[in-house]
C-alpha cells in the first residue's frame, strides 16, 4: 500500500516518513480509542502541539480519516457524535421565546456585557439563541473557536445577543493582497488571524447603534481571551458579509475595512467543486498596531511545538457569518 495517496501535510507542515510510520503504528496498537482519541494520541507521540500545550486533536482526526480514504490505514469504527460544520439538534425552550421589545440607546441599556459562554447552561442558550435567530442556523465550528453571550444590564439584565469568534479562512485572495502574504507566510501566520463566524442581534432588540458597540466591545476583548485560551495573540480579526443580505453598516461604524469578496467557494474547498455558493464582502478590524507587518514577520516556534503553521484550524476559503 503505497504513500501517493496520502496527504503529506498536516496544517501545513510535511509529514515525515518517519510520522507516517507511527501514525500507523498508534492506530494499530489503540484500536479500542474512538477517532478523537487516536487524533490526540498521534499528537502527544509525534508533538503535534498548540502553543497552548493542547494536542491538535480534532484537526488530526480528520487528517487520518483522510488517511483511511486513501487506503493508507484502518480507523475504528465512528461513534455517535457531532461533525464539524453540520447542525446539530437546537433546544427549543422558554429560555429561547422572544422577550419583551427592547428599544432606546445604547447608554439608557448600558453597560453591555460580553461574557464568554463556559457553563452547559450557556452553551445551551447560545446554540438556542441561533439555531433559531440567526439565518444561518448553528453548526459545529471548526478548529479553535470562543462564543460569547451579550448582555443589557438595563433596565433589567438580558441577553441581547450572541457572537461566535473561529479560525479563519484558509485562503483569501483580498486579504493576503492586503497584508502581503506569499502562501509560506500565510501557513506560518494564518493561526494569528481569528474569524467573526457568527454574529447575532436578537430580534426584539431595537437598540440604535447596538451592533457596532458591540463589535468594537468585540475588538477590543477577544485578542486578550484568545490569547489565555489557546496561546496565540491574534493580530486581526476578519469576517465574511452576505452582500445579498446586509451591507456590512455595522461593521463599517465598528472601523472595520472592506477589502473586496470572496469567489464564492465553500470551506476547504481547495479544488473549485462547490460553485453555486454567494460570494461575500471580506471585512477585517486590526487588533495591533501594523497588523499587516506582523502577519508578514516570520516569528520563532514556540517551545514544544512544530513551527508557526496555521495550527489552530483554518476553516477554509468561505467561513460564514
């Protein structure tokens, strides 16, 4: 069974022979682990690592399932669980009614609260909130990814809304025109971009300038929050507009730039299959200073890790807001 199959590269890094050899040998000695717990296995053995410390295992499970379509190994069976992207059952509860209409400004509900969802009863009133609200329903992100609920504290604390921060596309013909990446650059610097993949006003929500308060509250937190939870400073936020929906205003207040649209192709869809997918406008929002010279500066690996390698989950050419 030969290798010119196989993928060779696993988030941008070559894979060795070497690598290959212990990918197949794990696999054969683990075969009661389910997939996720072989990913996180090979990870530990071979040093597949964040540089957080955490093994890559979800994006390495399903490099070895590309393994085991090309006929390089036999993976144990799937059990039951969530994929990456599909939507997933969404509650349905009181929690999740409309509220009462809230109207007026932003000072008369403020403060607005951006709190990072952590608890089962939070994750389950995001994926509530839009499953039902948002057009694009919820799906199961890919790679690295934080959610946030948004609260009114006036004149009663509730939530007003819901935002999702991911990895981001895997390639973006405008943005690396804007920061002037040749493709080694963007594999070594792409983890340093995170992904506006969801955001949700609720609909009972009639607060002027609502939107773009919350998407500067947005910029200004998630580079710190980013950093605690998987070790990398992200540089710029990006982010993918409907133009056939919205016309990116909020964005616009919030001093996000456009940079131009997207072909239209779907997640990882590095070989032109999906062509009936809506283009969209490419908005991004600086999180340092020169953020496009920083995203060009080959940096050091960090200890314990392979290089700077957009390991934190590219999500493809198409990720969706």
């Amino acid at each position: 069974m030969g290798t010119t199959l196989v993928s060779t590269r696993f988030c941008g890094q070559e894979v060795t022979e070497a690598e290959l050899a212990t990918v197949r040998q794990v696999v054969a000695e683990f075969p009661g682990l389910s997939r996720m717990e072989l990913g996180a296995t090979v990870c530990e053995v071979v040093g597949w690592l964040r540089p957080s410390g955490s093994p890559k295992a979800r994006e390495c499970r399903e490099w070895l399932e590309g393994l085991e379509a090309a006929g390089f190994l036999v993976l144990p069976g799937k059990q039951h669980g969530r994929q990456v992207g599909a939507g997933i059952p969404v509650p349905v509860t009181s929690q999740g009614e409309p509220g009462l209409p809230l109207e007026g400004t932003v000072r008369e509900v403020a403060p607005i609260l951006l709190e990072l969802v952590t608890t089962k009863a939070e994750r389950r009133l995001w994926r509530e909130l839009v499953g039902r609200y948002h057009y694009l329903g919820h799906a199961v992100p890919f790679g690295a990814h934080l959610r946030y609920l948004v609260w009114a504290s006036r004149p009663e604390r509730a939530v007003v809304g819901c935002v999702q921060v991911s990895s981001p596309a895997w390639r973006m013909a405008a943005r690396e025109l804007w920061i002037g990446w040749d493709d080694a650059t963007r594999t070594a610097n792409l983890q340093r971009i995170i992904n506006n993949s969801r955001f949700l006003l609720l609909p009972w929500v009639r607060v002027k300038n609502l939107a773009s308060y919350v998407l500067a509250q947005v910029a200004r937190q998630v580079g710190a929050d980013w950093l605690e939870q998987f070790g990398v400073e992200p540089c710029l936020l990006e982010t993918l507009v409907d133009a056939e929906r919205f016309q990116g205003t909020c964005y616009r207040a919030a001093g996000w730039t456009m940079l131009g649209s997207t072909t239209g192709r779907g997640r990882m869809d590095r070989e032109h299959r999906k062509d009936d997918l809506v283009p969209k406008r490419l908005f991004v929002k600086p999180l340092v200073v020169d953020a496009p010279a920083r995203l060009r500066a080959v940096l050091p690996s960090p200890p314990g890790s392979k290089a700077n390698d957009g390991t934190l989950s590219p999500s493809g050419t198409d990720g969706r807001r």
